[in-house]
C-alpha cells in the first residue's frame, strides 16, 4: 500500500504562503523517505501483492478502522484519546452475545445504546465541567473493566446454544469480508458528518479553540456529548464484528487494538491538539498500518518486532507533523 | 556567575546607557533611535501612550529582543544581551505583571526560582534564612514558609521585587507594577522600591498612572511613536505638560457620522459586579450610540464588557435591553437577548486560527445556514463571501487558513463573524484595532460606525485615544474598576481623556 504516505500531504500542502521553510522542506523528505521505505520493504514481500493479502488486510482493517474513526473523532474535537473505547468494545459484544436469544437486532441495539451511553456520560463530564478527558477515560475504563470482571469472572462470553446465527457478520460478500463493508460505511458516514453537517462544522471549531467557541457560545457541552457517544457507537460496533469473528468476547479480546487504532488516528492526518482531521484520512491510515502489520507477518517476524515497527512509524509520523506544523519563532 | 553569592554586596553603582536602539516589526517602526541613560540610585519613569514603544524597549533591555541597530552600553562597557539569561547576568530583571510566582511553592521557596548560578539544590534551612534576610531588606513582614497562593497581590509583587533583589540585580524593570494593586497595596510596594534605590540599585518604572509617576520617580523619559520626546528630571515637568508630550499635538479632525433611521437597542447596566475588579457599574447607553470605555489595563473596562457576555464568573447587577431583563453571567442568555461579543485577544480567544476565513466567519451562523442539521455548502460559500467583502478581507479567498492573514485581516475576520447580522444587537467589542495596520484600523471604525448607524448600540474598549475620538459619542473612563468621568467625544480632546484614565477621580455622576 502506497497510500499511507500521502494521507498528511494533501491536506496540508493548500499553504498559502509563498516562503517553505526548512522544517517544512524537513518534514516532507521524512514523509517521503518513511513512506518509500515502507512501499519497497511490502513490495519486496513475498505473497504480499496477492488479492488473497489484500483481503487479509481488509479484515484485519475493518475492527482497528471503526476504533480508528472514534479515536479520530475525539480527537479532532479537541478531547486526545478516550482510553475506554477498547473495554467499551468488549462490553457491547459481551451484551450482545448474552442477549441474542432475544433476536439480533435488538442484541445489536443494546449493545450499541449501552456502549453509546456509557461514552455520553464521559463526554459530558469532558464537555460540561471541563474534565480532562485522558483521566476521565482512565477512570471510566477501570469502571467498565470492573464491572465486565464482576460479571463474568474473567470468563469468555459465547452466543448461548440455540441462538440465531451471526455467520453473516463474518462472511464474505463477494471475496470480501463483511466487516470490511460496516467501516467502508462508516467511514462514508463520518465523513459526510464532519463536512457536511451543524455539528461536524461545530465540533472542527470547537476541537481547534475551546475558549473562542465559548466565546462564541457555540454549543460546546451538546457537541462533545455527542461526539463521545458517536465514538461509543463505532467502538460498539467494532466489538461487536470482532466478537463474531471470534465467537466470543472477554476483555483480552481488545489485544492491542486501542493501541492500533490511536496509531492509525495520527497517521491518517489528525492532529492530537485538535481541529483537524477527516475520516478518509484515518481509513488511509488504518489500511497503512495493517499493511505494514501483513508485511511484518509474511517475513515472519514475531508480534514484539510489529508493535516495535508501529511504534517507530508512530514517532515519524509525530516528530513530521511536529517539523510541519510547528509555529515559526518571532 | 556562581562568584557573586560570595560577595552580596555593593556592587559599583551602576550606569546603563541606551544609545540609538531602533527596532522595526515589519513594517512598524517600533523604536527609533531611542537613548537614554539609566543610573543606579534613581527611580527612572518611563511614560508613554499605547504604542510608544515602552514594551519594546523593556523586551530589548531584557534580551527578549535584538535591536536593529544602536548599542547598550552598562558600565562604559558595550554589552549584548541575546536571551533572558545574559540579562540577568548582567544584573538586570523585570517584573512584569504575573510571573515568577508559582503558586504552590513557599515564599522562600519561590525566591531563588530560576535564578542562574543556583545549585539543583540547596538546603531548607539556609535557604529559608536568606528569604528572610532579602524579604528583611525590603523592610516587608512575610512569613517565608507562606505558600504564595496564600499572599495579598500586594504581597505577591513584593515577593517578587525581592526575587530581583536576590539575584543581585543592579537594574530591575518594574512594568506596571500597581496594575493589580489596591492602593494601599501599591503604597507598601513602592516604599520598597524607594529602600531599594537607597541601596544603590537602578529602578525602571513603567506605569500609565501619573500620580505614581510623580510620586516615585526622579526622572522620567518620554516616548512617543517609538521616538524619544524628552528625558529630564521629574522636577522639570509638570502634570499638563507630561500629557501633552505623551499624546503630541492637538490636531485631531473629528470623522463625519453616519446616521440612520434605524436606532439600536437602548441599554441600561445597574451595579454590575465583576470580581474582583469591578465593583459596581451603572451606565445607560442611548439606543445606536457608541460608547467607548477608555481605561488601562487593570481599569476593569473588559470586564465590563465580559461581565455583560457572560463569560466573566461570577458577575452580577441589572441588565436591561429596550427594556427586557437578561440574565447576567449565563452566555445563552446574553446571546439569546442580542448581545454579541468580539474579545482583544484574538488568538486565544476570538479566532480559529487553523481553521479557514470561511470556517471562522460563518462559525455562529451555522444554525441558519443549516437544515434538519445539514449545512447547504454552496449558501455557506457565498454567506462567507459576502461577508469577506463587506469587512474588505484583502488578497485573500475565503478557503485560506486565518494564521496566514496579516494582523488587520484577522481582526476584519473577528468583526466580521459579529457584523451585519441583524439589527437591533448589542455589539461589544473589546480593543477592536489590537495590533492592526492604518488602512486596517480605517475599515474597521467604518465597519462599527455603519453597524452603529443601521441599528445596533455598540460599547467598545479603547486605550487609544485617537480611537476613543473617532468612533465613540461619549467616552467613559475608567480607573481601578469605577467610572472617573463621562466626556462627550466632540466637546472633548486625548488630553483630556488621558488624563482622566490615569488618575482615580470623583466618580462622576
């Protein structure tokens, strides 16, 4: 996949002014060379460029792309990173599971509702009262790992005997596993929100300046509050696929998901202080990283070496928004 | 310079002189040729109006700023000053508004902070000794193991006077040191100030408040435009001629007036509160007048202003709009009544600087440019369009990013997010011309003039007094949160104005 490397630079490089300085020029050779890099050492994969891989990559994408899409809209809001996302994942499959016998639709329903609600509650201490958010979710996340513990005693929640069958949530269509068609979905949807809509316009104005939207008094609480819960959402969903895929779920299942989907966040574009960001942008970065992820796999690398690769990609990516976004010293 | 703790005293009096310093910020002559000569053992004042270029200087004094050319000379001996550091170890520390004061630490903790040549550590017990000895020095009673954030301001800014003191400075730079200060407080500060001069050190005291530069200083310098006006003794000037040299000659033509049919919405403030500065405020404006508060910084005029928005906690008294109650302190409600609101400081406050001009104008217009919550693009492109040209956004579409607008473009910006909406608003703006150009500034008094004249009622804030003149009907000072006087801007002249913003007067009726 080449297309990691020009996820940052279109969105940045509309630059009106006419002298580039240094760090700009810095920041673009990093980009190139990172991205270079990485397109040789997956071409020079073997069994990489096969459709077989590539619909790997697709599955392996559609659970870190829908966490992704939460991260980045909270993000982009101006709140970082919800620390919860991962645990609040795990909650709606355990829920679903444990309530398909009564259908499963209203099994997708609750789970999504209580996932959705439980971020809601976040957000509305984050949007409210000015909470900071990394500690709110912190707290939340040991909230909800508490609970599912109490619940389950640490024990794998399966679908009950007899339930109806959540094949269709795995299976491929047309070569193409499901899973891949919510995010591709999504992702649409996202976008559309963010550009489209009151709330996506407000909720760019509010992650880019709090204290100006206030002064402004543009309705901060209501959209953050609704951020949070759209991020509960897409994690509930994410949780949900994952689950059927395994058929089962326990706060393990999460692995380093969380994780996964704040890197591909930050590659896609999104900018940690707030105020920018796009949901195509992220579904380029989840792609990227499961590419780097596959090729890292075929070579036969043990999974310490493909977190420490993610990892490095990550502090290339940061120290390269880093040179380019950096204000110029008066 | 670890060897100065060895011996603390009676360092040779000292003799800074500033011969020819200019700096220029792009095209704005900031400093022009400035020379003056500071020595130990005197208060030396330093006056000026808004953008004399008193700041400048302090910044270039300090390291904070290069010069473009000219020299300091300390001792006979030319210097260069690159950065903070190389300014304090030439002696040389300022005390500005709010710093160097952690809250969380202990008084004696908090006085060798950051001081160069400081050991990482040092022990308790001596460094709680030599917080005495210094807090001794200036003859002030402050317990050292106090937390800072348990002091008076008064007793803050003295913790920090000693703070200078402690690092063995032989000039330290006070900049507005009373700003925060009640009056007795201020008293306490400057009977330090005067034990120190005593001592041999050099003083630079930068106020806006006359009666203290009088009271305190042996000389003062005046600047004007970046340009020395005049550097004599104290004893020379009077209190009449000190203004007329700050704001030069009188020869201000008043701008033509436009007037509508459509008249704003009478206002009607009663004993408005705004902790801790603003105690109580009354004031009726006439509907589509402009009514400029003139007042210095600490005077509480944008707290007025912030108070009426509801973005000021804990504000409190009667506001009515043509008649209708609002509930002050609760920004819906402000919003709701009419009331809109463009702050000074545009970068933390008013502007999404990454965001585009088109992003930032429509930001409050969402809500009418939408549909079932979808907002129609192409309405919003052309709304943003619109506007760009009414508020005259030069050289620049509507997609661009406002950090790459000059100065007076973003404030164009700012206005123009408030502006021509409907009448019948109350539009307050806090500094509306901060750091914009001429043509800038030009546009942007015609802009508040015409929103004025097509029915809306305006209150601004000002410091300068050509702007209080050009654009408001009746000017209002302000002293230390109170009204000093209310002056009809065609009857009345800067000097005027000056003079009644820097001294608390009766308060007028």
């Amino acid at each position: 996949m080449s297309t990691d490397a020009g996820v940052i630079a279109p969105a940045t490089v509309e630059e009106t002014t006419s002298r580039v300085p240094l760090r700009r020029h810095l920041a673009l050779g990093i980009w190139v060379a990172a991205a270079l890099a990485i397109v040789v050492f997956a071409l020079t994969t073997g069994g990489f460029a096969t459709w077989d891989n590539a619909k790997a990559i697709f599955l392996a994408s559609s659970y870190v792309g829908l966490l992704a899409l939460a991260q980045m809209l909270i993000m982009t809001s101006g709140n970082f990173f919800s620390l919860s996302l991962g645990t609040g994942a795990v909650l709606a499959a355990m829920i679903f599971f444990s309530e398909l016998g009564n259908g499963i639709v209203f099994a997708i329903v609750l789970a999504v509702l209580v996932a959705g609600f439980a971020s809601a509650l976040q957000g509305l201490l984050v949007g409210a009262w000015r909470a900071n958010p990394i500690i709110v979710t912190i707290g939340a996340n040991a909230i909800l790992t508490g609970i599912i513990l109490l619940r389950t005693g640490g024990s794998i929640i399966r679908p009950e005997k007899g339930a109806p069958s959540i094949n269709w949530l795995v299976d491929p269509i047309g070569g193409i596993a499901f899973p891949f068609f919510v995010l591709v979905a999504a992702t649409i949807v996202v976008q559309l929100v963010l550009g489209r809509t009151r709330f996506g316009l407000t909720m760019f104005l509010i992650g880019e300046n709090r204290d100006a939207a206030k002064a402004a008094s543009l309705p901060i609480t209501r959209t953050i509050v609704g951020v949070f819960l759209a991020a509960g959402i897409l994690a509930a969903l994410a949780g949900i696929l994952l689950g059927a895929s395994l058929s089962g779920a326990t706060l393990s299942s999460q692995g380093t998901l969380p994780f996964d989907a704040i890197v591909a966040t930050l590659i896609g574009g999104c900018a940690v202080a707030g105020g920018r960001g796009s949901a195509i942008g992220t579904f380029l970065g989840t792609l990227g990283v499961a590419a780097i992820s596959s090729a890292l796999l075929l070579r036969g690398y043990s999974e310490g070496v493909q977190i420490l690769v993610k990892g490095a990609i990550l502090a290339v990516v940061v120290l390269a928004v880093h040179l380019w976004n950096q204000e110029d010293a008066r | 310079m670890t060897g100065a703790d060895s011996k603390p005293s009676s360092p040779a009096v000292l003799h800074l002189e500033v011969a020819g310093i200019s700096k220029a910020y792009a095209a704005v002559q900031a400093l022009d040729e400035v020379s003056l000569s500071v020595r130990g053992g005197e208060v030396h004042g330093v006056c000026g109006h808004n953008g004399a270029g008193k700041s400048t200087l302090m910044k270039v004094l300090t390291g904070l700023v290069q010069p473009d050319t000219g020299a300091l000379r300390l001792d006979g001996e030319e210097i260069e000053l690159r950065d903070a550091k190389e300014a304090q170890r030439h002696g040389i520390t300022i005390v500005d508004q709010e710093r160097g004061v952690v809250p969380a630490l202990t008084v004696s903790e908090s006085l060798f902070l950051g001081n160069v040549g400081e050991p990482f550590m040092r022990r308790r017990r001596e460094t709680r000794e030599r917080a005495a000895a210094l807090l001794a020095r200036l003859g002030v009673e402050i317990d050292p193991d106090a937390k800072v954030r348990d002091l008076q301001a008064g007793e803050r800014k003295l913790v920090e006077i000693a703070h200078a003191l402690g690092r063995e400075s032989r000039l330290i730079i006070l900049d507005e040191p009373s700003a925060s200060l009640s009056h007795g407080e201020a008293r306490i500060v400057f009977k330090a100030v005067r034990d120190v001069v005593a001592e041999g050190t050099a003083v630079l005291f930068v106020s806006h408040r006359l009666d203290e530069v009088f009271e305190l200083c042996d000389r003062v310098t005046v600047l004007r435009d970046g340009r020395l006006v005049d550097s004599r003794p104290i004893a020379e000037f009077d209190r009449a001629g000190l203004v007329e040299m700050m704001v030069g000659e009188e020869g201000h033509e008043l701008t033509e007036r436009i007037r509508t049919e459509a008249i704003g919405p009478e206002v009607r403030l009663r004993g408005l509160a705004v902790p801790p500065v603003v105690e109580e405020f009354s004031l009726d404006v006439p509907g589509g007048s402009i009514v400029g508060l003139a007042g210095q910084l600490g005077s509480g005029a944008s707290e007025v202003l912030r108070g009426i928005v509801g973005l000021a906690r804990g504000a409190s008294g009667e506001l009515e709009i043509d008649g209708r109650t609002v509930k002050l302190g609760w920004g819906p409600a402000a919003v709701r009544a009419g009331v809109r609101y463009v702050p000074g400081d545009r970068k933390s406050e008013g502007l999404f600087m990454r965001q585009s001009i088109e992003a930032n104008l429509t930001a409050t217009r969402l809500g009418s440019l939408s549909r079932l919550g979808v907002v129609g693009l192409r309405g919003r492109r052309r709304v943003a369009e619109q506007l760009a040209k009414v508020v005259a956004v030069r050289d620049h579409g509507v997609k661009d990013r406002v950090e790459s607008l000059s100065g007076g473009n973003q404030q164009k910006v700012l206005l123009g997010r408030t502006l021509e909406r409907n009448a019948g608003e109350l539009l307050l703006f806090d500094d509306p011309t901060r750091g914009v150009d001429v043509q800038g500034r030009a546009d942007i008094h015609r802009l508040i003039r015409a929103a004025a004249g097509a029915g809306n009622t305006v209150i601004f804030v000002s410091t300068e007094l050509d702007e209080l003149l050009d654009l408001a009907d009746v000017v209002v000072t302000m002293f230390k949160g109170q009204i000093v006087a209310k002056l009809d801007a065609e009857q009345t002249s800067r000097g005027r104005i000056l003079a009644e913003m820097t001294h608390e007067g009766e308060v007028a009726l």
